[in-house]
C-alpha cells in the first residue's frame, strides 16, 4: 500500500488497516484481529478476503469458538 507520498514503504514497516480500505491489495503476511462473532456471513466475507490478500501467512487473532461456529 502505497504511503501519502505515493511509494512503497520499506519491507519492514507494518500497516495497519481496515479490511475494507485494504482490499484489492496484497502483502506477504496478513495478521486479522477483532473479527464478527456474531454475523457469520460477515465472518466469511471478511475471512476471504483476509485469506485471498496474504501471499505467504495469515495470522487469525480470534477466540476458537468463533472459528468452530
């Protein structure tokens, strides 16, 4: 994601950023955190595009039982 001055940041910067304002972009690890424990339709949109945006690891930061719905 492009910074305010339209360059790329360094690989060892961290983004952090809505699933929204992030989609259509890529980047090798994806960390998603404080995901919908109570629209599960909401939780698979957000799932895949979190799963389909992250090239090498996805991180889920969540309780188990909202995974094992």
């Amino acid at each position: 994601m492009a910074g305010a001055d339209g360059h790329e940041p360094p690989p060892y910067v961290s983004l952090c950023e809505s699933l929204r304002r992030f989609k259509g972009l890529e980047r090798p690890v994806i960390v998603l955190l404080e995901l919908p424990r109570d629209d599960p339709e909401r939780l698979d949109r957000l799932l895949y595009i979190g799963a389909s945006r992250a090239r090498q690891h996805l991180v889920i930061i969540t309780p188990v039982a909202v995974l094992r719905r």
